[in-house]
C-alpha cells in the first residue's frame, strides 16, 4: 500500500493559475469495496457554491461524483463520492470548480482492502485487555518529546503536563504486555490534543485524522497494531464521538453553525444521565445533558446533524480500515444524542460485523448500565453497542475488599461483589461485558486496598476468572500507587519506572522489582497466561455460591466437560473447603483436581484450606 499520511491527497496547480487552493479533504482516502458511504469535507477559501468532476482520464473508471452539499461556512462543501463494484484502487484525479470559475485540481486515492477486512475478529471475553496511558508508560523517542506545532512542551516535572511516552515506547515494550498474557492492548487516545494544559490525556482532539506529533505518526501507530498482532495482541482505539478539543481546526470556521453545540457563555452539561431512560424526563433537563460541554475545552459535538454524523462514522471506519484495529472503546457514550449514537454504531457494525465495541457508560448501578447494552429497553431505544464498562461491579470490588473481617456486618465484605453479580438478568450479554478494578479516571486499585499486595492478588485472580472481559490498567500487575500515596488523576498516572532513560529503577525488568513486586506480577502473569486455554473460564458459565459470614466467595466456571472452582478468601481466618456443599457441580466432573496457582494435584474429596487473605483456583481434571 503506498504510504498514507495525514494529509495524503496532493493539492495540485489550478488551471487558472495558483488563483487558489484546497486546504484539506476528509477523509484523507478511502478504500474500495467498502459498505460506507463517502462524502468528502472539503475545506478552501470561497467554495460555496463549487462543483466537483472527475478529471477526463478518470470520468469512466467507475468512480463519480453525486450530490454537493454547501456548508454554512463559505468555505466549505460536502461531495457525496460514488465507487462502483469494479472501480479500480488508483488514484483519481477530482477538478473543483468554483463559483469564479476558478480550477483546483486534486488526487484522491482509494485503496484495496485487507483480506477478510470485514470478517476481522475482535476482542472479547477470550482476551485480557491492558490499559495504558502512551504519554506515561513509556518513551521511545525522545526526539519527538516537543514538537513545534504542539503548543504544549514536555515537563516531567510537571503531574499534569507532557511526559514524553510515545508510541515507540509502546512498541518497545510490547515483550512485557505479552509475558504478562495481554491479549488487547487499550490506549487513552492517542490523536492530536493540542491544549495548552493537559493535553496528555488526549481526550481534547484537535485532529480526527492524525497521530499527536508528540507520540509519533500515522504509519508508526499501523505499525504498532501490526507489530502488537504479530505477538497475537490485538490493539482497541479509544474513540471520542461527543466532543473535540478547543483547539481543533475547525474551531476557528465551523463548517456549519450547530457543527457544536455553541452558546454565548460556557454551559457544562449536566452530568444528569438518568435522563435518558427517565419515563417523566423533560426536554429541558435531557438537553441540559447531552448539549451541554465536558469541559470548558471540550466543545460538545452536535451529531444530531447528518452531516456531522457521517463525519464521525467515517473517522471511526477510517481507521479500523487503515490501521487494522481489533476493537473500540467509546469515551462518554451516553452524553451524546442517543439516535445518533445508536445509528453510529449500527453503521461500524454493518461494516465490521464481528468488531467489539464498549461503550463508557458510568453509572453505580447495573439497572442504569444495561440500558446501553445493545438490546431493546423499555422505551424501544437500542443503543446496539456488544459491550459496557462493569462500572458498579468495579465499585463492589473495591468496597467488598477492603473489608476483610471474618465476620462482617450484614451486606458488608466480599459479599457485594456476589450481589452486584446477582443482578446480571438485566443484561443481554453480561459475558462480553468489560470487567475492572481501576482506570485512568479512577483510584488506582493500591490505593483504594491501601497497598495491601495480598488484596491485589485476591482481585486480580477474581478478574482472571469472572464473567466478562478482564482489563487491567498498566501497573496493577506491578501494585502502583501515586507518589507519596496521593489521589488525583494527573498524580495517579505515574510514569512507569524504566520507560525513560534515566530512570533509578526499571521495572520492565525482574531485577528492577522487589520482593513484593516480583510476586504479584508473577502470580498475575500466571493467571493470565493459564486463562488463555481455559474454555471454562473464557466460554463457560457462571455458578456462584453466597458468602456467609466467613467473608469467603465460591464460584464455578464450566463448559462442557470443563471446570474451574474459585475460592476467594476475603477473611483473616482459613477456610476449610466443604466438598458435600458444593457437590451439585462438583461431584458431576473428574476426581482429580489441580490448584492452578501452585500445579499440586489432589482428590476433590481432600482436605483442602485456603489461607485468609488469598484465592485459590481449582481445575477439576
């Protein structure tokens, strides 16, 4: 494929000498055979009122042109492109010409696709998802810490500012992820955030079709999902369809005037996302919700104009197709219009019809989430998204662990983990659902168990084994925490030791790690690593037993003639496993039975205790 960049299409002479020229065409190519329609947003001084031909050596090779559309903006119009079945992938020669008469000449190329582009598999429940932040995690070239386009420089003295982890650091350390059995990489976003504070995040697009300079290129991030896929690890794009960045381009000439949603003083949404599903909901209220902004540098993004929508479904197709992504990831899913979400999805299915999507629905309740699994609510509305984020099994972990008496109160304990599990009939597909103790917009999980190593390895083995999609954020495998223990996002998304040269301690190497260290990673390497071929894990079914008062889980995972017993001991007493009790399931497999974690072998009907504060994970052979 000859090389793509940003600003792929080559703004050719005019006929009417150098009178004017394009600025910029979006998307910047396109592909062959593909089920998306392409309509072209070009952008040049004075084009209202243009039309778009097919230059003559290219009128009849299956390619044409349909319907212009003029934005608000003179300098703006909207070309709906038709591709024929047989079109050839060539470059093809487009001639604009303006209300004076005025000839601009550009190529536009449109690519052959991928073998089985279409049919490419995704992530899912098979796979252990590993979430990093690229301006933290690692750099790899220190040439592109500061760019002279990016208004913001690199300061790792700064919590909040650039750091200077790159895409190449990623990709430097792809040996890592994989020995850790990560299947998926997830990145926070990595296209251009050109704010003048905290752009590292990336969650501030200034460029829906670039790589942030600061991480490296286009090429370099196909590169890194190619190299990524090579060690059978496929790579999830973080996608943020509800606003952009302050500073994007278009900020400055809207090509419509509702392109955002725009308003003479700052007007912040109001978080209030029960009015979606709120039967007695005003417009007002609903409104003052999805139109309102993120933040005073995230424009809220109107994808209710058709225009705007088939922006966003051809960035989000555009690069599946370009960079050969495995999955995506949907920023604030639901503070945007709920139809145009909902067909923007339906459109990325029709195209990739076995590609994952999961959304970001944050809710503290399972009722509220499984409204945005993609299956019909009680309103009719269907958000058609395969997965959400387990946010409320996200808090019962956290809350459930750090009680760890051996008697708790009643509700208290490793008890609302099972509670919040009990409610899994509300969702269509809990097994596809995305599980996790911490992300980047929270705690990390060290903090919030105060460092206790033995409660990580407790959740990290409840993650390996649980229904849904395990995520692990970058560190947890190392027990991260903030400098001096301190909260707060800027402070809890810590450079990792050993991705800057430099650096006193590196912990991508065993040597680096301490004694405490070496054995979580381990222990979390092994779980994940075994996960890979455990059917009863990956494809099973779930059985799970209430905790009493020993503050003790016991759940099943089978398939078929597979099984797994999990045993999380939350308490400070050992617990003694009671074979008679569980003999419903257990009594229906082999005698033989392996502790995944230790590889002793032993009779179901032994003797067996489980030390307080610890799982245990059994395969019954």
């Amino acid at each position: 494929m000859r090389r793509i960049t940003a600003l792929v299409f080559l703004l050719l002479v005019s006929a009417a000498g150098f009178a004017q020229e394009i600025d910029r065409v979006e998307p910047p190519c396109w592909w062959v055979g593909m089920k998306t329609d392409l309509q072209l947003l070009i952008k040049g001084d004075n084009i209202r009122g243009s039309t778009l031909i097919l230059a003559p050596e290219d009128a009849k090779r299956g390619v044409s042109v349909g319907k212009i559309h003029n934005g608000d903006s003179p300098n703006y119009i909207f070309a709906d492109i038709k591709i024929g079945g047989k079109a050839p992938a060539v470059g093809y020669n487009f001639i604009l010409v303006t209300p004076d008469h005025d000839s601009i000449r550009f190529e536009y190329t449109l690519y052959s696709r991928e073998k089985g582009s279409a049919q490419r598999t995704s992530f899912g429940p098979q796979d252990v998802v590993y979430l990093l932040m690229p301006d933290r995690f690692a750099n790899g070239d220190y040439l592109n810490d500061s760019v002279e386009e990016a208004i913001e420089k690199c300061d790792r003295s700064l919590p909040e500012g650039r750091h200077g982890g790159d895409i190449q650091g990623i990709i430097n350390h792809l040996d890592y992820i994989a020995e850790l059995g990560v299947t998926a990489i997830w990145s926070t976003p990595m296209l251009f955030d050109n704010e003048k504070d905290y752009s590292y995040h990336g969650y501030a697009c200034a460029d829906y079709y670039r790589i942030d300079p600061r991480y490296g290129t286009n090429d370099l991030y196909r590169e890194f999902v190619k190299k990524a896929a090579e060690k059978d690890i496929k790579v999830i794009m973080d996608m943020v369809p509800n606003h952009c960045g302050l500073a994007h381009w278009w900020m400055e000439d809207l090509p419509f005037d509702n392109w955002v949603h725009m308003y003479t003083t700052f007007t912040p949404s109001s978080f209030a996302l029960s009015t979606h599903y709120d039967p007695y909901v005003s417009k007002y209220d609903k409104d003052a919700c999805i139109k309102g902004w993120f933040d005073t540098t995230m424009p809220d993004i109107n994808l209710a104009n058709p225009f705007v929508h088939q922006y966003f479904t051809q960035m989000a197709v555009w690069w599946v197709e370009f960079a050969g992504l495995g999955g995506i990831r949907v920023d604030t899913f639901p503070y945007s219009d709920q139809a145009a979400m909902a067909k923007w999805v339906k459109n990325i299915l029709r195209e990739y019809p076995k590609m994952n999507i999961v959304g970001e629905c944050w809710y503290g309740d399972p009722l509220s989430c499984s409204y945005w699994e993609g299956t019909k609510q009680h309103d009719g509305y269907n958000s058609n998204l395969p997965s959400i984020m387990d946010f409320p099994l996200r808090d019962a972990i956290i809350a459930g662990f750090a009680d760890d008496s051996d008697t708790p109160f009643w509700g208290e304990g490793i008890i609302k983990v099972y509670n919040s599990l009990s409610l899994d009939f509300i969702y269509n597909d809990p097994s596809n659902i995305l599980i996790f103790a911490n992300n980047h917009d929270t705690n990390r999980l060290a903090h919030d168990l105060k460092g206790d190593f033995a409660k990580q390895k407790m959740v990290m083995a409840l993650l390996a084994t649980m229904r849904g999609i395990p995520q692990l954020y970058y560190g947890d495998e190392l027990g991260f925490m903030s400098k001096e223990g301190t909260t707060g996002h800027s402070h809890e998304r810590i450079d990792f030791p050993g991705g800057w040269k430099g650096d006193r301690i590196n912990l991508f190497e065993r040597s680096g790690r301490n004694p405490a260290q070496k054995d979580l990673f381990d222990y979390t390497s092994r779980l994940m690593n075994w996960r890979k071929g455990s059917k009863a894990v990956t494809q099973g079914s779930l059985l799970h037993y209430r905790p009493e008062r020993d503050n003790v889980y016991v759940y099943f995972r089978y398939v078929r003639r597979e099984v797994v017993m999990v045993v999380i001991n939350n308490g400070k007493s050992d617990f003694r496993v009671d074979w008679n009790k569980y003999q419903e399931i257990s009594s229906k497999f082999a005698a033989s039975v392996r502790n995944v974690i230790t590889g002793e072998t032993f009779l179901s009907n032994s003797y067996v205790m489980v030390p307080g504060q610890s799982a245990a994970i059994f395969e019954f052979k």
